[in-house]
C-alpha cells in the first residue's frame, strides 16, 4: 500500500473545512461551519448566500457567510477571489483562509455599515479557479505516474501555487539506481499518456470504516462523517479537500520544468500548459 504521509497532513489540516466532514458546534453554541459548496461543484461560479459575521484582525476585514463557493488556501492550493455583492456595496475579495470551519473572505473594502443577516451574492474569478485547480490536478497525476513507474518514491512535501509547483518523494534517483534521464522520460511519457487518455477525475466521498480500511497507517483516531477522496485513471485514491478538473483532457500538457534529487529526496517541480 502507498504511503499517502503528506496526503494525509494536508487533508486533516483542511478537514475542519470539509463539506460533510465539518465538525460538530462549538460548545458555546455559537461557531457554526460555513457549508462549503465549492466541494460538490469547482465550477461553480455564483451563488447565494446569507452574511453571518463581519470582523477585522492583522489580514484586513472580513465576512463569514453561511455558505460559499470561495476555496480557502489549505492544502497546498492558493485561494480563490471574487466579489460579494451585500445591497449596494460591493466586496473585492482579495484572500480567503478557513479558521475553525469558518470561512473568511478577506477584502480591502469598508465592513462597517454591513449588518449580519443580510442577503449576499457571490461571484469567483473562474480563470482563476480553474488555473489552481489544474495545478493541483496536475500535482495529484504527477504523484501517480511516479510512483505507479518507480514504487520506492514516496511523495511527502507538495505545492500547488501558481508561483511553486513541485511534488517532493522520498528516495533519491542516484541512491535507487535511476538515472535522471530515463525518470525525466519516464514520467514525462506517462503524463503524456494519461492526458492524451482523458481519464476522469472522480471524486468520492467515503466512511470511516472505507477509509480506516485503505489507509490504516493514516486513521487520526477521529472519525467524521465522511471522507473525501480524489481518484484518476487506476492510480490509488488520495484524501484531498481541493477543487479539481472534471477530466484530464482539460489539462493538454504537464511539463517536467526541475528535478533536484539530493540528501534522500527527489523534488520534481512542473507547470500546467
């Protein structure tokens, strides 16, 4: 069985922001998980909602809604931007992050007027969205055509941003016996292939007891109603919180741009055409 380390780290560390895998009420009674709807459709550009909070700390001002289609930066992946429209005053939504299932859409904008309760209507730049989600597409099929080619390379450390894109293995290419060259063309090929197949991307959503059963080195030991799990062409499922392409088709080429394999780890950084 693939060792899914870093899979796991960034899954749980977004869990809390998870579609049905949000975690009960606080205590109080007063924190409530903003719904994400972003999980069910990445493409998804409008929707409406309900303003719940407004605030402000050392980022700027913010709103929490009841339920957005903005992706919180988590998991390796930027975060959207777009517009909330709340009556007449429009929000430029400029970063978004996730606090304890909350949602946050940072803006530049005045907040002071604004009153909770109040209708809003939201608006994603798609380009955008559509531009992170085929990095992080991108970074899942990576994942796989390397390990499904050379086995002893285990990924551990991943990014998708637009300004770093890379999957890091544990394992070094000299130490293993493979040359640079051939793992270039190897993988390169795969990619290739893969595309050119347009295989799906499928996402699923399992139960702790599927999900103990295909990784039971990565179980947290807290169950939650369900889990997330990423799947494309017979590679193995990864837990993933992200947006994604519908089909690989989409992504019409995967570039090998470096590899470093150094100090027991091989990092191959890429770029989405």
């Amino acid at each position: 069985m693939k060792c899914f380390s870093i899979f796991l780290v960034l899954f749980l560390a977004t869990s809390v922001c998870l579609g049905s895998g949000l975690p009960p009420l606080e205590k109080e009674g007063t924190l409530v998980p903003t719904k994400l709807i972003y999980l069910s459709d990445t493409y998804q550009n409008i929707h409406e909602g309900t303003l719940i909070e407004l605030g402000s700390d050392t980022k700027g001002n913010y709103v929490i809604l009841d339920e957005t289609i903005f992706y919180p930066q988590g998991g390796g992946q930027a975060s959207d931007k777009g517009e909330i429209r709340i009556g007449s005053q429009i929000l430029a939504i400029e970063h978004v992050l996730c606090r304890d299932g909350r949602v946050l859409h940072f803006t530049k904008s005045p907040i002071e007027e604004l009153s909770p309760g109040a209708p809003v209507a939201m608006t994603i730049d798609m380009d955008l969205r559509l531009l992170n989600s085929s990095t992080h597409t991108a970074g899942h099929l990576l994942d796989g055509c390397v390990h499904s080619r050379f086995p002893a390379l285990e990924a551990f450390r991943t990014e998708h941003f637009l300004h770093s894109m890379y999957v890091e293995f544990r394992g070094e290419l000299a130490s293993l016996g493979i040359r640079e060259s051939t793992f270039r063309e190897t993988v390169s090929s795969a990619l290739v292939k893969a595309i050119s197949e347009s295989h799906e991307v499928r996402v699923t959503e399992v139960d702790w007891e599927t999900f103990s059963g295909l990784f039971p080195a990565l179980s947290d030991g807290i169950k939650r109603p369900s889990y997330r799990l990423i799947e494309i062409d017979s590679f193995s499922p990864i837990p993933c919180g992200g947006t994604h392409l519908r089909n690989l088709s989409e992504l019409r080429l995967v570039e090998l741009t470096k590899i470093v394999s150094k100090k027991g780890t091989t990092r191959v950084s890429y770029k989405v055409h």
